[in-house]
C-alpha cells in the first residue's frame, strides 16, 4: 500500500511536470526558440493567484483572468520585438538557438531581478482545495488532484486543437518544416508569434494552479524552467500531446526512485533519467520516424 501510495504521488507529481511543461514545448517545439526566461512567468502566475486571495479575499482562479492576458501579451511582444530580429539575421538554426539562448538568458535576470525589487526572496503561500481525498485506500490533497486534471484536461484541448482545426494543422507543420509550411501560404512569422504567446499563457496558468500546493518564491522559476526542459526533451521537441505522458514517466521515476533510494537524490534522479534518454533515444519517447 505504501508503494501505490507513493506511485499516485508521483502520478499527481508528473501531471504537475506535465502542465508546466507544455507551454515550453509550444514555444520550443512550434516557434523554436528556447525560452529560459520560461519559469518567471510560472513564477508570475502563482504571485498574481496569491494576491488575488491573500489581498483581494478573492478566489486565486479569478487570477486567471489577470494573469492569462498579461503574459499572453508580454510573451508576444518578446517575440515580435526580441525574437524576430533574432531569426531574421541568423544563418540557421544553430545559431539562432545560440542567440536565443543568450537574450533569453538575459530576460530571465531581469525578470527575476523585477520580481525581487517588488516582492522580495521570501517564499509564500496560501491554503486552497487543501481537503484531503481518499483514492482507492491512499490520500492526496484535493488541490493536487485538481491540478492533475487541469494538465489532463489541458492536454486534450491542445490535442484537439492541433489535430482536428486549420490553426493546429499549421502548427503541426511547422513543427515539421518551418520552411515547407512557408511554401504552402503558411504566415510562419504570425503562427509563431501566437504559439510564443500561447506558451506563456500557459505557464501562468500553470503556476496559478500549482501555487495552491508548494511555497515558491521569486527565484523560483529557474528550477522549473529546468523541469520543463526535461519533459520537453523525454516527450520529444513538438510532442505537445506527449507532454502530459513525459511528465507522468519523470513524476513517477522521481517518486519511486526516491522512496527506494534516497529522497535527497531526487534531482539525481531526473537528471540520470534525462541524460539516458538522450544517450538511447535523443528524438524523444514519443516521437515516430
């Protein structure tokens, strides 16, 4: 009973991983720019839902309203303004990946620096959906489980999406070849720029709904952009639908292996997972040929 109690935690976990992560892939796998400053707007996500109750008294999902936009926003500006320019003078991919890397390496510390100026390095909290649960003999918190059914839930709409309109179908060949997709009255430029911004929404969603469950501060988002990272790698560079199954596969290993092993080996753990993968199956888990 112990070890199934431990396999739903790390299930509930992975969904966790899962949700943040596809935001990530949206921008890496569809616009193709690696995002690190990716986890501040995580980190916004889950400041916004905390004032939202700790000052307002108001539901932190009502945050979603405020938070969503706003990042949505920023995220599209970044793009049009930093991104484009980027694109526009690189001579391939591997150096605009370079370039990238480097801009976005530096908007993480301005956002991050923003984030301390105003709400300082201490970590915060607040209680919601915290009832507990009784699953087939084990408990989890209702906040948690909630969250899992989010990532699910958010997973099957960007399937459908991408699978069953014109809007995913073009994402879905850009992924593919940016450059074909051109070729065929794809606007690559506009496409991309809506699914950079997309992701961002997405991480703000995510780091509402996780925030009912951690304490996270303002220096916060790194360690989750990393995690991100790692689930974008295992599902595969524009596996979006796989996302969701990367992030249970990471939750479940990081759980199971820590019970077993030694829980202070956790980040031990996923990066032994994510350099195996890379080492016998560099495209991904969930990618075909």
């Amino acid at each position: 009973m112990i070890l199934f109690e431990v396999f739903l935690g790390g299930l509930l976990l992975g969904g966790m991983y899962g949700l943040i992560a596809l935001g990530l892939n949206l921008q890496y796998g569809v616009a193709r720019i690696l995002n690190l400053s990716y986890g501040e707007f995580f980190m916004g996500g889950a400041f916004t839902a905390f004032f939202t109750i700790m000052l307002w008294k108001l539901n932190p999902l009502l945050s979603l309203f405020v938070s969503l936009p706003i990042a949505f926003v920023i995220n599209w500006l970044i793009y049009q303004y930093l991104m484009i320019p980027l694109v526009r003078r690189a001579a391939d991919q591997d150096a605009l990946d370079a370039d990238v890397v480097l801009v976005t390496f530096g908007l993480f510390f301005v956002f991050q620096g923003l984030a301390l100026v105003n709400w300082s390095g201490d970590l915060r909290g607040y209680s919601f959906l915290s009832s507990p649960v009784h699953l087939v003999g084990a408990t989890v918190a209702f906040n948690r489980l909630f969250a899992f059914l989010a990532a699910c839930a958010l997973a099957f709409a960007l399937f459908l999406v991408l699978r069953y309109t014109r809007f995913g179908t073009a994402l879905r060949a850009m992924t593919i070849d940016p450059v074909a997709a051109s070729l065929v009255g794809i606007d690559v430029r506009k496409f991309s720029a809506l699914a950079f911004a997309a992701g961002g929404a997405l991480a703000a969603a995510s780091g509402m709904l996780v925030s009912t469950f951690i304490s996270f501060s303002s220096t916060i988002g790194v360690e989750y952009t990393l995690k991100a990272l790692i689930v974008v790698i295992l599902a595969g560079v524009g596996r979006v639908t796989g996302t969701l199954a990367a992030g249970l596969v990471l939750g479940v290993v990081e759980s199971v292996g820590g019970y077993l092993v030694d829980p202070q080996l956790t980040i031990a753990i996923n990066f032994g997972l994510f350099m195996l993968v890379l080492l016998l199956r560099p495209t991904g888990l969930f990618t075909r040929a």
